[in-house]
C-alpha cells in the first residue's frame, strides 16, 4: 500500500510540474492559439498522472525529492509482508556507505543557487528506513487512500441523485419538430448513433448525461425553435468530441490525486475550456448574424434560475458569470485561425510532449544497494570518496558545461593566492545534498566547493567586531572560511573546522567567503547571527544581491541607463515595498517603461501600493496611458480595487477601446462607475459602439448604459 501511495505522489508531482508549465504559458496561447488546442492540450498533465515512465534527457532534470522516503517505503512494504526488521543485515555486517553525490559543473554564478542544490540524495541515508518512518508513510497511505474514497463519493453521490431526478422527471421530447433538426444536426457532425432525446422538469438549461448511453435533456415547456438548433449542434458537438470521456477522466483523477492544488486549477480550465472549445467549433460554421443570435442563446440560457446544479460528470450549456464573460468575448472576438499560429500552436505542442516525456519523477524503489545500519568505518568513507571522484570524471563533464582549462586552473590557485579571493567569486563546481540560509545560520550536507562563494557582503558605519561561529567534516581536499577586509587583505576564519571566532569589521566594504579546493564536507554549519544591522549601513548576502542594489542607486542616480532585460535581475532581489519605491522613482524619471515591465513590479512589489503609483502617474501624466491590449494585460496583475480606478485616470480618447477588452475585470457597479465617468469627463457612444459593448454587458447594466445615454444626450 505504501508503494502504491508512493507511486502516487511522484506521478502527482509530475503532473503538477506539467501543469504549472501549461499555466504559466495559458495568458498567451489562450490569447493567440485556437480554443481547440487550448482544450486538448491539458491531456498532457492527465497522461503524466497515468504513465509512471518517462524519458529520460540531459536537458531536463526534475529533482528526485523523495527517493529516501521510497527506500522506507519498499521497506515498509517488505516488512508488512516478512515481519522482519530492516535495521540490520542478516549476518550484521557493516553496511557499504552511500555514495556521495557528484557535484554539477557549472560556470558562473548560476552554479551557487542553493534552490537548485536542494532535495534528498538518491541513496539517502539509514535513518530514512527506521520504523517511525515506516509507520508514518502507513499511516500517510492510509490517510491518502481515505481521501480518495471521500473525494470520489463527494463527486459520485450528488450526479447520481442529478440523474436519478432527471428520470424519474424525463418524458420524451413533446415537439414533432425537433426530432429532424437533431437528425440532420447528428448526420452533419458524423454521428452514427442519435443520443435520446427527453425534456425534464429537474433542468433549467439543456444538458447531456451518460457515457455509454448519452441522453440530452431539455427544459420542460415550449422548446425555441429558433434557438433550439444552436442549442442541440452545441450540445452534440460536445458528444462527438466524447467530451464527457474527458471529464470523467479528469474527475476520477482529480480524486486520486486529491491533495495536489495545481490539479484542481487544471480542472477549472479543462472545463471553461470545454465550453469554449466548443462555442468555437459551433462558430466556424455560423454567419456574423447567426453568431450574435448564438451569444443571445447563452444569454438567455444565463438568466434562467438553476434550482437544481449539473455535475462535474455531465456538460451543459450554462456557464458561470466570468466563464459567460470569456465565452461572450470568445463570440466577439472570434477570427478563425492564420496559418502562422497555427505554425506557432504545432510547435508549442511538441514543445510540451517532449518536455512532459521527460518530466517524469519517479522513486527508486527497490534500487537501494545498502542496507540500514548505524554503523559505517573509515574503508566504507574512503569508498564513498572514490565513488565521488569517479562521479566527477564520468558524469559531471557529460551533464554539465565544462569551464576552460585555463580558468579552472585559475580556481585550482584561488586557495593560496590572496589577490584572487579578494576579488569576485569565481567557481567551477558547486553542489550540496541540502543547502539552507535562514536567520543569519547556513547548513549544509554533502556540500562540494571548487572555488569562492561568498555569504556576506557587510558595508561597516565604523569599525566593529562579530562572532562567527562555524564547524564543518571535511573528507577530501581544502577548505576554509575568511574574511576580506575593504583594504583587501585576507584573514582566515576557519580552517580547522571547530571554531567560534571574532571577526574584525573595518569601516567599508567587509566581506566573508567559504573556500573550497575540490573540498568534500559531509556537514557545514555557519552562524553570523551576532550580526548588528545598527553598525552597518548595508549588508547583502551574495554579489549578485549586491549588484542588484548598486544598479539601482545608478539608475536612480542618472548614471547607468535602465534594461528591460536586466530588470528582472534587479527586482528579485529587491523587498516588496523597496519594488513599489523603485517603480515610482522610475516614473518621477520619465523612464518609459513597457506592460510587461509593470507586470514585473505588480508581481514582486507591494501590489496595493504599485497599482496606485501606476494609477497616479497615469491622472498626472507621468506615464503615457497603455493601449488597449497593455491594459487588458495589467488587469491580471492589479490589485482589485485598483482596477476601475485606472480606467476612470485614461484619458477620454483612449478609454473605450481598453473598457471593451477588458471590463470583465470590473464588477457590475465597477462597470457603470468606470462609464459614468467617462460620460461625465466627456466621453460620448456611437450607436455601434453602444450595440458592440451593451452585447458584452449583462442586461441590467446595459439597460442602465441605454437610459444613461438618453438622459446625457450622448448617445450619437
């Protein structure tokens, strides 16, 4: 059972990995590529959470979190069928120590992330196989398996009762007319078998129930002949398509992988792009007039109370109110496909194959070579060391870009040359088991340095003094922790291993940095915690942080010119409000600044207060006003009380353009509060822009919009 759960959770890893990736890139293909494509192409994170074998690729490497957790559980499973204990080997014999991890080479500084270096050993060790453990992911298993069944009767139990009250309410469908047109409809989209056509009291929208035998069920009453053929040719696409096969799909998955969030997001666009997917394919076969006659179906079908809801596991024509907004918009808006994103869309797709080939985390179940002991000599390190020299011969050159010759020559003399380790960091290998920095405290396990990583960067206000206390296993090569003044000489920390230190801070720029000559740690621990941010006027925790800071105090200053593309190098490093502050400095500047820059600042900084600088400099003319499509992107990121406010600062002659792409953001008062405004600052509607927006509204507000306009006299 563990292993199964296991299993479970690397399966539901992957697919969360791939969902993530399609959710990141939805803003653009949902805008560029067809509804179609947008719909199907969420299979990819389905099919990752069925297929437990993926490809494996140099240029994709997922990390393998849990593989000591999969060792406890095959053993787990081992023991609930022997009833042995795993701590020892049957002739107690010392286990063979696990290999150490080989270290990546990288070049630059994009090789010290510790993000990147984090996560579980393959072969971790012992302690991940004690019975705590063990019972834990017992009780982690049961707990999962629980969920499921809860998460499947929460589905199953409501569309039952759905389906139960809709035949005990169906009766045959009364009109003789609409038999033919579902006849000629079924023949038109190759339908071989008509689905059972019946009318029921229990719904008040038509909707299409069954996998093995389809039913579509009307309204009870009168049946609108005129907009009864869009309703049927929607809802027998949606067979055709054997779109409930889908949900089902999605549902039953969703269940076993109920404690993965990302998946529930995936659901949410499986189904709007459901609806969507579907209102396209209705449309490429409708007339300019017949596709307005379409959105008025939708509606109509939307002011009908529903007094007894669908289900996950059936499709219908009614949507929510943001769905009905996307779907309206869809109409609006629709353009049949150019030959270029159709290009574009064919390839994003193999994009996303490959990589969901190739993203596969899977547990090493059953591949663990040593056995569970407490105990571990000094041959058995001495073979871990081999092991790790090897990994670095055979397998670190091939995975990873290889500095020159002459420059790891250069990191071979750092250790000893004090010139060089005053200088920038410069490495060639760096990789750690686990790499943590919280509070002023590193750790580190399996930790390999080549090179100078620094971990502090102190501007001193007046010389001063810290504590420093540091340990660390060495059990191969050099290392050593010191300290470059601002004259730049070079003191020595630690190099023994064991040391609580004081370090001297002279006024100016201080800086520690951790050595290493092909040094192997099994443990690093180092605590500057005494650290006094009241004696220094700034304190950064690697160069790049430093660098971020300083580029900002040159653009600020009129000395560095500001990149677009070094913008984000900037920002990530900045605090939420430091973001908000730069943003606004940049507009007191002038700088132009594109969407996608602001997008940037909305995401990193304090949101509330960004969106209001940006608002403001718009009303006082800081900023020129984005055009319509520059708006419709910022309205993701804005904060929500932030929105209508940034339509009443646009100026009179750009307001309707951005109103019509992207007034879904607003609420129904939000809607007439922005156009209020703008009729009151002078903005006018023409007939036709009054009839393209109003069809875009629901019907309270655009008969407000009407009676608004005839009271102005702006309605030209």
């Amino acid at each position: 059972m563990t292993t199964l759960f296991i299993w479970t959770m690397f399966l539901s890893l992957s697919g969360a990995f791939v969902g993530l990736l399609l959710l990141l890139i939805h803003p653009l293909t949902g805008k560029y590529f067809s509804k179609r494509w947008n719909y199907y192409i969420w299979l990819l994170v389905l099919a990752r959470l069925l297929i437990p074998f993926s490809v494996d690729a140099d240029f994709i490497k997922l990390p393998d979190f849990f593989t000591g957790i999969s060792a406890a559980a095959r053993d787990a499973d081992t023991d609930w069928q022997t009833g042995e204990s795993s701590l020892t080997t049957e002739d107690n014999s010392t286990a063979q120590a696990p290999a150490l991890p080989a270290p990546d080479t990288t070049s630059g500084t994009a090789a010290k992330s510790p993000a990147a270096a984090s996560g579980f050993r393959s072969d971790a060790p012992s302690a991940y196989g004690s019975p705590a453990l063990q019972t834990l992911l017992t009780a982690a298993a049961a707990i999962w398996l629980l969920g499921a069944a809860s998460a499947l009767f929460i589905r199953l139990y409501p569309y039952r009762r759905f389906v139960r009250q809709i035949k005990q309410t169906r009766t045959p469908v009364s009109d003789k007319a609409v038999e033919p047109i579902a006849d000629d409809l079924c023949g038109r989209l190759h339908i071989g078998k008509k689905p059972a056509l019946y009318e029921s009291s229990a719904v008040f929208s038509p909707v299409t129930v069954g996998l093995l035998h389809p039913m579509i069920v009307l309204p009870a009453g009168k049946q609108d002949m005129t907009q009864l053929p869009f309703i049927l040719r929607h809802e027998l696409i949606h067979l055709s398509r054997k779109d409930l096969w889908y949900k089902w799909l999605c549902q039953l998955l969703l269940c076993l992988h109920w404690f993965n969030p990302v998946l529930y997001f995936v659901s949410r666009q499986i189904n709007i792009g459901c609806e969507l997917s579907c209102d396209e394919a209705v449309l490429s076969t409708l007339t300019d007039e017949d596709r307005h006659a379409y959105g008025n179906v939708l509606l109509n079908t939307a002011q009908r109370r529903l007094t007894c809801r669908g289900s996950a596991f059936s499709t219908t024509l009614l949507s929510g109110k943001r769905d009905l907004q996307n779907r309206l918009d869809g109409i609006l808006h629709y353009k049949k496909q150019t030959r270029l994103c159709f290009l574009l869309s064919s390839c994003t797709l193999i994009t996303a194959v490959l990589l969901t080939a190739c993203s596969g985390i899977h547990p090493s179940i059953g591949s663990r070579n040593h056995t569970n002991t407490v105990t571990q000599d000094n041959s058995t390190q001495d073979s871990a060391n081999v092991l790790l020299n090897s990994n670095l011969s055979d397998t670190g050159a091939a995975s990873l870009p290889q500095k020159p010759q002459d420059e790891d020559k250069t990191v071979g003399q750092m250790y000893d040359e004090a010139q060089l380790l005053a200088g920038e960091d410069l490495q060639t290998q760096w990789s750690a088991a686990s790499y943590h920095m919280s509070n002023r405290h590193i750790g580190a396990v399996d930790f390999f340095l080549h090179g100078s990583d620094t971990i502090l960067i102190a501007y001193a206000a007046r010389d001063t003094e810290i504590m420093l206390d540091s340990s660390f296993s060495l059990s191969g090569g050099a290392f050593k922790i010191i300290a470059v003044a601002p004259d730049g000489s070079v003191t020595t920390v630690d190099d023994t291993g064991q040391r609580t230190a004081r370090v001297s801070m002279k006024q100016g720029r201080n800086v520690l940095k951790i050595v290493g000559n092909q040094a192997q740690l099994r443990t690093l621990e180092i605590d500057i915690s005494s650290v006094n941010d009241s004696d220094f006027e700034r304190i950064y925790y690697s160069e790049s942080e430093e660098a971020a800071y300083l580029n900002v105090d040159r653009i600020l200053s009129g000395e560095q010119t500001f990149h677009s593309n070094e913008f984000t190098d900037i920002i990530h490093y900045l605090e939420d409000d430091e973001v908000s502050d730069f943003f606004a400095a940049l507009l007191d500047l002038g700088t132009p600044l594109t969407p996608e820059d602001i997008c940037q600042i909305l995401i990193f900084s304090d949101t509330r207060r960004s969106s209001e600088i940006l608002t403001e400099a718009i009303a006082g003319g800081l900023m020129e006003a984005p055009d319509s499509q520059g708006i419709g992107m910022l309205m993701s990121y804005l904060d929500d009380d932030c929105r209508s406010a940034l339509f009443d600062a646009l100026p009179v002659e750009a307001f309707y353009d951005a109103f019509l792409e992207s007034h879904f953001y607003l609420d129904t008062e939000q809607q007439k509060s922005c156009l209020n405004h703008y009729l009151e600052a002078g903005g006018s509607l023409s007939y036709d822009q009054f009839s393209e927006l109003a069809f875009t509204l629901d019907a309270d507000t655009a008969q407000w919009l009407y009676d608004r306009l005839l009271y102005s006299g702006r309605q030209e």
